[in-house]
C-alpha cells in the first residue's frame, strides 16, 4: 500500500505532470469501532482507482474523461455514498446527483433527485455533451438519461443492506438528517469502517488536469441518510459542490451542502485565485477553514490548479481521499 497523504501537508507542489485527486466523502473517525480490515478495503479501493484515472491520463486521455471514469468507478463501489452505496431517504427511496465541468471550455452538466440511473455521472456528462442545458432533474433527467441511451435500473439495483441499517438507526433515533458516514455510534453493532457511516458526509468526487493543461471536476452522491425527499445538496450545484476553469482550478466538494450552497465553496476557491491573486493553497485552506467553519460547515475539497498542484484541505477528522500523478504510485489517505 502506498504510504498515505499526511493532511499537515495538505498539497503537493507542482510537478507540471497530468495529475488525478479523488475524494469519497469526509466526516468524523470511528476509533472504537475501527476494523483493519474493513480500512485496508477503504484504501485499496481508493487506490485503484486513482489508479485508474492515471492510465487513462498516461495514455493521453483527457481530464474530462479521466474524472468521468473514476467517478464513474466509485459510483460502482458500494463503499462510498453514490450510485450502489447511495443512502435512503427518510421515505426509504434513494435520489442521486451528479454534475461534471470542462475547464477548457466551461461546459457543464448535472442531474439531481433520479433513482433509475446506474450511473448518475455518465447522464451527466451526456448533458455537457448535446444538451444546451446545464442541469436537469426529477423526472425530466430520467427521460433524458432514456433518449439518450444510458443504463437505467430498477430502484432495488441501489438497495444494500448496511445503508438501509443506516436510515433504520436514525429514525429510531430520531436524529432528523444523517450524514452518511453517522450511524455506526447508534448501534451496538458497528460497521467497523474508519469514518464514522452515520457520520460521514457522503459524496465521490475527482478533479484532474492532462497532458495539455486542461482541468476537470466531477462529484456524485447519494444524498444525506434520513433526507426529506427531494431535498438536493451542494454536489449537482455548478459552482457549489463541483466548479472546473483552465484559467484557475478544477475542484470537487463534500461536507455540509448548504453551507458549500450558501458559500459557493467551489467557485469561490477560483474567485480567490483569480481576483485576489492568492495561491491554490492559499484559497482552498480560506474557504474550507475559515469561510465553512463560520457558517458551521464541515468537510472537505479537493483541487488541482492550472499549474498541476494539488489541494487536499478537511476541516473533518477524516476525508477518503487520493493523489496520482502519472508515473508515480498512488497515494491514498483517510485521516488527518
């Protein structure tokens, strides 16, 4: 295994190569019922899949295809709170969101509140691709997602076990809306992951820059456990949870939506690099250490700047979190 990002250096200098960063959501550790076991899978499956996304780069790939696999692979590892993983609502269904952005031209697609899509990022990269459209939702995004060929699946297809657990023990509990990474401290049984499941803000993200410069973002979820449905968070929201432009930096969030809503997290990280000539450093550690946390904001981000370095910033115990440049082995980390 590689050895893991220490988050006391939160970025890694600019080594002017093609680079992947992928997240899959932050929270609070489970010390007390923290398996070896269940943390090595954590990290293997983080592993692999930056791995992943460094081939396509190696090959000549473009970031935008880059963050759309990974993402796409996450979305298919029921570790992590989007697509198979994705958490209940407090009605027991489950509603995805995704979006993705070009930082070459600043295209941008996003679906939110769908239950019949496999593969929430792939539909939204279809709508970046041949809709005028940024966003669609609902109903609307699932009829889009069928005229435009992508792979629908009945509502059991996002069914697991340890998630439907999840929404039992937080209406038993009465806790009103859990973070997916929450209920673990709920039951006498806990999960043994190394975030906290009832205490986890779920989401999957990756920021990449390729061989030519060029910068993208993509984040998924599956929402919040317990969440009123219909209720939609930071991830789909371009600007919020997701925000990619050559000129600056691509990123990808997960933490608290509103507040990421409230704050426009995403964009505002570009807007300090741009208009305040501040460093990727600089910005990210502004916006998730002091701009959140006023608002009461936890979580995290991941950015990459136009010069291929590399932000990692959590105000959270721990993020799922990884880093490849192409050419050298993955690193991959949970905690601080």
């Amino acid at each position: 295994m590689s050895s893991p990002l220490d988050n006391s250096v939160s970025s890694i200098s600019n080594k002017k190569r093609p680079v992947i960063a992928i997240h899959g959501g932050a929270g609070a550790i489970t010390r007390a019922a923290m398996s070896a076991e269940k943390e090595q899978c954590y990290l293997k499956a983080l592993e692999d899949i930056v791995a992943s996304g460094q081939a396509i780069l190696a090959a000549g790939g473009s970031a935008l295809d880059a963050v759309t696999e990974v993402v796409r692979l996450l979305e298919e590892c029921p570790l992590f709170n989007a697509g198979k993983g994705a958490v209940f609502t407090h009605q027991g269904t489950h509603e995805l969101d995704a979006s993705i952005m070009d930082g070459r031209t600043l295209n941008a697609g996003a679906i939110s509140c769908v239950n019949h899509i496999r593969n929430p990022i792939l539909t939204a990269r279809k709508v970046l691709e041949v809709s005028p459209h940024v966003m669609f939702t609902g109903a609307g995004a699932e009829n889009f997602a069928r005229d435009n060929g992508q792979e629908m699946v009945g509502v059991e297809f996002f069914f697991t076990q340890e998630r439907y657990d999840q929404l039992q023990r937080a209406i038993a509990a009465d806790t009103g809306v859990m973070l997916d990474h929450d209920g673990a401290a709920l039951t006498d049984t806990p999960s043994g992951d190394p975030i906290d499941p009832d205490r986890k803000f779920g989401t999957v993200g990756a920021v990449a820059m390729d061989a030519f410069g060029n910068l993208a973002a993509a984040t998924s979820t599956g929402g919040m456990t317990n969440k009123q449905a219909g209720r939609v968070g930071d991830s789909p929201i371009i600007g919020a949870g997701c925000y990619a432009s050559n000129r600056t930096v691509a990123v990808s969030c997960t933490g608290t939506g509103e507040v990421f809503m409230r704050t426009l997290a995403a964009y505002d990280v570009a807007a300090l690099m741009d208009y305040a000539g501040l460093t990727l450093q600089q910005a990210s550690d502004k916006v998730v250490m002091e701009k959140l946390v006023a608002f009461g904001g936890l979580g995290g981000m991941i950015a990459i700047d136009h010069l291929g370095n590399v932000a990692l910033p959590f105000n959270s115990e721990g993020m799922y979190r990884g880093v490849g440049y192409v050419d050298e082995a993955p690193q991959v980390a949970i905690y601080q």
